[in-house]
C-alpha cells in the first residue's frame, strides 16, 4: 500500500490459525501481508492457500484517534467461503473497523462503523494507487429528517487545464485573496450597559502582548454615544484613540472600527440639524436612517471616513445595521430597491476607503456585497435571548467560506459555543466543530471575551487553537474531476491538504489518485503546494469529515 497507509509494525499482530481442526498454528508479527495473488496470504515461511471454509486468519490492528486521543481496535478474521476472502470484525457494540479483501479488483475495504448507522469505506486499488472513499450514513438524524452536508466545489474538464487554473489560483495575490484575509479576529467587549470602556480594552492589550496572543484583526464596537455622530466620540477617548490604534498595529494586529454607518438616534446633532437627508416611514415621518443616495449625505460620510483613516488610524471597518435599508421607506426622490441600494452603499465605502484596507459587514444578503467587501456576518438571535448567560461566557463564530473561487463572500455563523475560562471548561464537541471548521473551509474565527477572566491554562488553550487554525486555514476545498469515468478525482484544499472533505450526498464516492497527485502537482522534497505530513503520503494520515461531529484524523 505504497503512498497510502503506512502501517507500523509495532501496532499490528496478526494470528494465523488454519486446518479444520486448528491444530496447526502460525503467529505473526510485522507488516501487514501483501501478495500478488488475493487468495493467498504469504507470511514468512508459511504460505496459505484457501480451500476450506475452515481457514481463517484473526488479528487486529490499533488506529489511535487524533482528536479525542482515543484509540480504537479493529478484530478481524479472514476465513473462506465459497473460495472468496472475506475479513470480518467481531465487534458490534462500539466503533469498529472492518476490512474486506475484494478478489475480483484486488483492493483492500476499510470500513469504519458506528451503531447510529454510519459507514464510510476506503477501498485501495494497487494498480492505481488510489483510494475510493464511499460514504453511506444517516448519523444522529430522526427518520423524518434529513443530514445537511457541505457540498464540494467540483471542476470538470481537461486534466491539464484543471491543472493550470488551479496552480495560478493558488498564485494569485490581490485584496481579496483569501490568503491576505484577517482570519482571527477579536470583539472588544463591552460592559453591561453596551459601552466600550477604555480600561477594558488596555488590560486586554497588556495581556495580548505578555502571553503573544496576537489576533490578525482587534474591532471595536461601541465607541460613539449616539449613533450618528461618529466624529463625537467619548472623553476617554478623544485623546488616546490615534495611540491605541498605533499600539494595536506595533504588535502585529489590525484595528477595525465597527458602526452603523447609517443609523443616526434622534439625540444627535446630525439628526436635530439635516432631518431632510434621513429616510421617512410609509407615513411620512422621519426615521433614524440616513439617505445613501443624496449627495450631502454622501459627502458628510467621505468626512467621517477621511477621519477615521487619516486622523484615528483606522484600516477596517466592520459595517453594522444596513440590514434597516430592507425596511419600508420613502425618499425625498428616486426610489430604489433594497437590493440595488445595499450593493452601492457597500461600493460607496469600497470606493472610500480603497483596496488597503478591509471591509466585512452583517445581516444583509450575500449578493449584495459581491466584489466590495471581504466577509459577511451572520447572526442568530438566540445568542442575544439565551437567559442563561453563565452558559455562554463567550461566542465563537464559526465561519463558513462560500463561492470563493467567484471571489464571493465569506459567511460568518456565529454558534453559541462557549469559551471558558480553562481549558478544562472548553468542551471536547467545541473543539471538534472548531476543526471541522479549520479543515473544510477555511473561514473566519472571531472570539468575543475577556481575556482578563481567562487564567493561565485557558489562554495556552486560546494560543493553540491560533496556531491550529493559521497552519489549516489557508484555502478553500476543491475536487477536480475528469470527463473520464474511470479516471479518479483529486480532492485537496488550495493549501495542499489532502483528503479534508465534506460530501453533499448520503451516498456518494470519491477517488483520490495519490500517484497523479504527487505528479502533477509536484510533491518533492523542496517542497511545493504539498509539503510532506500533510498528504498522508509519508505519514499514513487520512482526514476524514464525519458530520455531525467534524473531522476524524486515524494514524495507522
């Protein structure tokens, strides 16, 4: 099984009883057993052929679990019926895995099973040195219900097209790449009453720097008392805002401003003094919604903008409550449909702010920001009506990549996942779903805490889940397939990882040609897009997407 399962001698045992009577036994310890011929099994000096239903061989194979350090034993025993070989295990009651040699295509099925109706085999084909991975489950789903799954972006055409565009997508190196992306972001958060307080954020910043937790992006949210004013900011502030995003870059990070660009409250200056440029109700009354499409308005935003940039250092922005644009409204003019309005209001900051800097904005339609903006956010309610506070210490968003090779948006899910403040207190489910967020899709984590409460154990926690998500998170999911049924697909992200994957059907097979793979991608010992440990070509680690628990890694 050369490019595939490495297999170490020290955790396999094979037991080898035959005769009808088992008197005559042979055991053996070593690499698990190849031939040329299925029917037969050459160990060392014993050579077994199979012709009575009596003939087996036992054994069992220890495959530990990279994520729950778990370790779980496949028993086996191989015995003849009808002059056909057939490796079955002996466990029912817990996870197992089961191997069948098949005669006819000479390729070894790993099947891994579970009593909620789960199975997914690996079948491995010597003459092509690939491995078909099939999935048939209904894991954790009622009858009536169906198993959502991530689909896979599928590329059809000539192999050495598919080959070419992958390679310059891969190269490709613009502001919306997603390898420039700010990936982890951190959400100041706010006291009780909502106010961001300026001791709050500087304990935090002197715990980042002490511990090198450095986020790719620090937001800030809440620094204006009343929306519409974004030049009047709090006392506490005036003086300090341009020093603190200074600091905030001189350790490595990215200050982001998050507001609501166009809500104003009916305690502003800009509200008591242009009521003409808000939006009116169906009745005619004004609402706290400024008018993108008058010229003034516009021109009140560019001096905001210009002020944020030039004067308090501010190069992304995070854009909240343009989600209010989708209301009833009237004009003083023309009148525009919500969807035409929120993709020029997203251009109109684009345009303001340039390619430098960054732009991500929530609770609107995906299509609306196509091309202006880097991520999109979406949020659930029920983390904002959850009573049980306690529970939910804090937020991890977990991000979801859509369409990126359309150079569409990000999506930002945020899940009630708690982050407590110990390792102990971070659930095992939490970081399974952190992983299975890592390797299919990329994406973007934005923690929402106070590093102040976290001790000494939950900020190394906090460090590790940095340094696992900037090594995976690099690229998005792609299977190329080929106009030739029996040629077999490639799967891999654009950061070279081979075998995380997500399959949008109950049943459904890939292949994986490691041989073409290493080939034509070019897999060498200077290393390219593939680096050696991370394919499973020298390691003999497959990643596996199990939902809904996430990725599976086993290390034979």
């Amino acid at each position: 099984m050369k490019n595939n399962f490495k297999i170490d001698r020290k955790r396999i045992r094979l037991t080898l009883r035959y005769g009808a009577d088992h008197e005559r036994k042979v055991s053996y310890s070593g690499l698990w057993p190849r031939s040329s011929t299925a029917a037969n099994i050459n160990l060392q000096a014993v050579n077994l052929l199979f012709n009575g239903q009596k003939d087996k061989i036992t054994g069992q194979i220890t495959a530990q679990e990279e994520t729950y350090l778990r370790s779980i034993t496949m028993h086996f025993h191989l015995k003849c019926k009808d002059h056909k070989n057939n490796f079955i295990s002996n466990l029912k009651d817990s996870p197992f895995l089961a191997i069948n040699n098949n005669v006819t295509d000479k390729a070894f099925v790993i099947a891994r099973k579970l009593p909620l109706r789960q199975n997914i085999q690996f079948t491995y084909s010597q003459r092509r040195h690939s491995v078909k991975i099939q999935w048939n489950f209904n894991c954790l789903v009622q009858p009536e219900k169906s198993l959502v799954l991530d689909k896979v972006t599928i590329r059809m055409g000539n192999q050495k097209d598919l080959l070419t565009r992958l390679v310059k997508d891969i190269s490709l190196k613009n502001p919306l790449d997603m390898e420039s992306r700010e990936r982890i972001i951190w959400t100041v958060p706010l006291d009780s009453k909502g106010i961001l307080r300026l001791k709050t954020l500087e304990d935090n910043l002197l715990i980042l720097e002490e511990n090198k937790l450095f986020y790719d992006q620090l937001r800030l949210t809440g620094l204006h008392p009343r929306a519409g004013d974004w030049l009047n900011i709090r006392k506490d502030f005036q003086s300090k805002i341009g020093f603190i995003t200074r600091r905030i870059e001189h350790i490595g990070m990215t200050a982001c401003l998050a507001f609501s660009p166009l809500s104003v409250s009916p305690e502003s200056e800009v509200f008591r003094q242009h009521p003409d440029w808000c939006l009116r109700s169906l009745k005619g009354d004004p609402l706290p919604l400024l008018d993108i499409t008058q010229k003034d308005v516009r021109d009140y935003l560019k001096t905001v903008m210009e002020t944020f940039r030039n004067q308090w250092g501010f190069k992304s922005f995070h854009l909240t409550g343009l989600s209010d644009l989708t209301i009833p409204h009237l004009r003083k003019k023309s009148h525009y449909e919500s969807g035409y309005l929120l993709s020029k209001t997203l251009q109109f900051f684009r345009e303001n702010i340039g390619k430098v800097g960054s732009i991500s904005a929530e609770g609107i339609p995906d299509l609306a920001g196509c091309g202006f903006i880097e991520s999109l956010s979406t949020y659930k309610l029920e983390a904002q009506e959850q009573k049980a506070a306690d529970l939910f210490y804090s937020v991890l968003e977990r991000g979801v990549q859509k369409a990126s090779l359309q150079k569409k948006l990000w999506i930002n899910d945020p899940g009630l996942y708690p982050l407590g403040k110990s390792a102990e207190t971070l659930p095992v489910q939490i970081r399974e779903s952190i992983r299975q967020l890592i390797l299919i899709t990329g994406g973007i984590l934005s923690i929402y805490t106070d590093h102040c409460e976290l001790d000494a154990e939950g900020l190394k926690n906090l460090g590790e889940i940095f340094e696992t998500f900037r090594t995976f998170c690099k690229g998005e999911l792609i299977a190329l397939s080929y106009a030739q049924r029996k040629h077999p697909a490639i799967i891999y992200n654009t950061s070279g990882h081979l075998g995380v994957f997500n399959l949008s059907k109950k049943t459904q097979s890939i292949s994986l040609n490691l041989s073409l793979l290493q080939e034509k991608i070019g897999l060498s010992k200077s290393g390219t897009f593939i680096k050696e440990g991370q394919t499973g070509m020298k390691t003999g680690t497959l990643d596996l997407i199990l939902p809904p628990y996430g990725s599976r890694v086993f290390r034979f």
